[in-house]
C-alpha cells in the first residue's frame, strides 16, 4: 500500500505550465546538472542534459507538453522525463503555473 500511496502523490499533469521554483539554482554538471533548493536545503540530481534543458525551457511555455515539443525529446522518453518531472514538483523545486485563462 505505501507504494501506491507515493505512486499517487507523483501525479503529474504535463497540460499544466511549470516553472523552475525561483529558490533553486541548477548547476551544470557532466551528467546533467545539480539542482540545489535555497528553501528546503534539498539537492537533486538532473541526470541528462536533455532534462535540463526541459527543465530550464519550462517557464516559456503554455504546457509542459508544450516543452516537450520545443526540446524535441523523443515521445517514447517522456513517461521517464514526466517522472522526474513529478519527482521535481513534488520537491517543491518545480512549481505549476496559475492560470490566467478565465
């Protein structure tokens, strides 16, 4: 039960816009990059390039889906990047955009 529990809690809706929390910083790193959280003290490792390039790509676009297509990442890998992804929000270091749709 207490993995279906953490399964949920990494929903992740790539319709909705994300934006890199405006407290963490990415350092470049030859595996990808170390992003490091100024509020929580939390440190995660983005380990592929092509993911932080989403990552840093995310707040100048409508939907992460939308990212997805600018970086051009194959579709067969984006279940593993939403995954991340959703590691990420679920950290705090992503955070959704509101809509300003009426």
């Amino acid at each position: 039960m207490a993995c279906a529990a953490f399964t949920e809690s990494l929903t992740f809706d790539s319709a909705v816009a994300y934006r890199l929390h405006e407290r963490v910083a990415l350092r470049p790193e030859p595996f990808g990059a170390l992003a490091y959280h100024y509020g929580n003290r939390r440190l995660n490792f983005l380990r592929a390039p092509e993911l932080v390039k989403l990552v840093k790509s995310l707040d100048g676009h409508e939907s992460v889906r939308a990212a997805f297509d600018a970086a051009e990442i194959d579709p067969c890998r984006w279940p593993s990047f939403e995954k991340a992804l959703a590691s990420l929000a679920a950290s705090d270091f992503l955070v959704a955009e509101e809509s300003t749709a009426s």
